[in-house]
C-alpha cells in the first residue's frame, strides 16, 4: 500500500467470490427482484452500451479535466493529488453534481433503462434524483472508501429507502479497487458510523467478515440498497477504476433533520466506542 495512504488492516476487505452479473437488463425478472430484496443488490451487464460508455468516459473526463465551463465540483484523491506522475485527471478522486448538472452535462440519469430497474426494486414507486456524482479511483495508489451505509449520509427516513446505482466505465476488478459488500446485512438495519478515515462503521465490527467483489465490466451496473454495507480498498493497480454513481429516492419521500439521522447513525450519547 502506497504510504500516503491511511494505514488500514487489509484483512477489511476479503473476498471470496465475485457477485452474479446478470446478461442484460432483460433478464431483471421476477427472481431478481426478489434477489435484491434479500441480498441488498444486482448486478446486470449492458446496462450502458459500448458507445455510450464512450460517451460518458469523454463527459467524465472533460470535467475532470476542467474543461466545462461552469463548473466546479472537482475533488482531488489527497493520496495521489501531489504526485506528479499522475496526468491532472488521474488526480480526482470525485465529481460533484447536482441533478440539473448531471443532465445539462449528459450524464444518463435519466437513462430508461436505468429508470426502468430501479422503478421496479421500489416496487413501483416512481424514482426522484437525489445524488450524482463519478467516481475516479486513480490508478497507483486512489484512495480507500471505508466501509459504510449510504443511508447515513442521507438526512432521508429509513422507510424511504434509496437505490443507488453504480456504473462501471472501465472494468472494475479486485485488482483496482471494486466495491465489495456484504449481502443481505441490509436487512439488519441502520449501524452505528464514526469519523475514524472517512464516516464509516468501524472497522473491528468488519474484521473478520468475508465479503462479494462487484467485478463488473464496462457498461455494468450495480443496484444497492442504501442499507447495504459497503467498500472500496485502495487501487494499486496500473489500471483506472472510472465510474458513475447515482442515487435515486421514491418521488413522494420525507425528508429528515440532519439531528434526526445522526439519532440514528452517530455514536453520541450510546455509550459505544470504536
């Protein structure tokens, strides 16, 4: 592990199998749905086509690369920004945008296929943007994202629950850094999250846990509860782990205090250390 890297064990992140993919979005049936309600995901190739991944690849790294006028939600991966022997696009770590600039700039947050999935994994409620952003681990050293629960950063009821989606546009291995889970502790409820290298549970409740890598090639998509425990280690790998993640809430969902998510969430006044 690069050493400007925080230090972690990396028995954190042990998988030991890669999650199903399935072949297309036309085989998102009945069972898979059902899938994800157990397990907390799906993954489903060709949700992207080869020339849409293009496109997106061309968006991404134009705003990486600060060539869009009016925009500035770059932010750099600390663990590489200083090292010269990255190119400038291989220093961003993420994209900000709100939803408005998701679409102004084309990303496919309103893609049908998209929508189509994620409309179904919420049983038919009609899906509302609520986060967009694209993910660059940077090759030779991008930097970890501990593990954690999206929800707890979402000031959103537990009811109201989110479905992000993950879009490889590059292909995303253990090599490079892919986002691993843990299946099915969606159903286990909120945990508790402490400031320790990010906001994220901690680390002795995952040591000992063995997790699913979400290998995914490009034009893959992950679908994951925002319950679901999730991590990305670090990428030592020569190779570039580009990705588009969007979340989307159900259209008539109520919104929470930030107090009313850290009663939740945070670790004040329990009694617990990490």
């Amino acid at each position: 592990m690069p050493a400007s890297n925080p230090a972690y064990d990396p028995a954190l992140y042990h998988p030991t199998r890669a999650a199903h993919v399935l072949p297309g979005p036309e085989t998102v049936d009945d069972d898979a749905l059902a899938f994800y309600r157990e397990q907390g995901y799906l993954a489903v190739a060709h949700v992207l086509s080869p020339d849409e991944v293009a496109d997106e690849i061309e968006r991404v790294e134009d705003l990486a690369a600060g060539e869009i006028d009016d925009y500035d939600g770059v932010q750099l991966d600390q663990h590489v920004a200083d090292n010269q022997a990255h190119a400038a696009s291989d220093r961003v770590r993420k994209l900000w945008l709100s939803g408005e600039e998701g679409r102004r700039f084309g990303l496919p947050v309103d893609h049908p296929t998209i929508l189509g999935i994620v409309g179904r994994l919420m049983s038919g409620n009609t899906p509302a943007l609520f986060q967009t952003m694209a993910l660059l681990k940077p090759p030779r050293g991008g930097g970890e994202k501990p593990w954690h629960q999206d929800h707890a950063y979402f000031d959103v009821p537990l009811e109201d629950r989110i479905v992000g989606v993950w879009i490889a546009l590059d292909a995303a291995t253990v090599a490079n850094g892919c986002m691993q889970l843990l299946p099915g502790q969606h159903r286990d409820g909120p945990v508790v999250h402490f400031k320790r290298r990010d906001w994220q549970i901690c680390d002795a409740n995952i040591l000992g846990q063995t997790s699913v890598a979400a290998e995914l090639p490009p034009g893959a998509a992950l679908f994951f509860d925002s319950l679901l425990p999730h991590g990305t280690p670090t990428n030592d790998s020569e190779q570039r782990r580009r990705a588009m993640q969007f979340h989307y809430a159900p259209a008539d969902a109520a919104s929470w205090t930030p107090e009313q998510r850290m009663e939740i969430f945070g670790s004040e006044g329990r009694g617990v250390s990490c």
